[in-house]
C-alpha cells in the first residue's frame, strides 16, 4: 500500500469541509476525505470524515501544522493558536508499508541442469 499525496490550497473544498464539519457538529481532530473533479456541477465531494487524526496527519505536519501540539493544549484547556494549524502548500510526501522478516528464509534446493 502506498500514497503520494501534497497540500495546496483551494478555496470552494475549504468552504464545503467547513461546512460539512458544522452540519454534524464536528469539533477537534478531523480529518475529511474527498475528491476535487472537473467537468462536474459540484467539483468538490465530499466521500468521508473521521474524527481524529487519520491518513492526512503526516503530510499536514510535515506541511507545518502543529496537530498533536494543539490538540493537547485543547484536551487539556491550555491556549490555542490556530495560526499553528496551518499549512504550507505544495508539500510532497510519499508513504508505503514495507515488510522486513527477521527469521531466514529456506533456501530452494539448485534446479538440476538437463
């Protein structure tokens, strides 16, 4: 499994996440999912939210956001900067899951020549 993902800005996704999370009430840690299309009447969709970091976490830390910072000092009533939860743009990042085994593996026998 593997990602490549990067951050941008774009105004009507912004728009429509803000106000997806206040028609259910969605407060903290959030992370939505979509797709921003072409060709269509609503080029914004909206497919899932999850309420908690999720897939986006590590490109928006590496895009600069504070996530864990300021969710402790939410959970715990300490001040907040929300300026620390924004982004740079045009961050790039590529995850993948890899398996490493530590046990040998057997060895085939040699193939027999004809």
């Amino acid at each position: 499994m593997s990602m490549v993902a990067a951050t941008f800005h774009h105004e009507q996704a912004m728009t429509l996440v803000k106000a997806t999370l206040a028609a259910i009430g969605a407060t903290g840690s959030c992370d939505v999912q979509g797709f921003i299309t072409t060709g269509h009447p609503d080029p914004v969709v909206i497919t899932e939210v999850n309420h908690r970091l999720a897939a986006g976490f590590r490109l928006s830390e590496a895009a600069g956001a504070d996530l864990i910072g300021k969710t402790l000092n939410g959970l715990f009533d300490l001040p907040v900067d929300h300026h620390r939860l924004a982004y740079r743009a045009d961050v790039h990042l590529t995850k993948y899951v890899a398996e490493l085994s530590t046990q040998p593996r057997p060895q085939q026998p040699p193939r027999s020549q004809p």
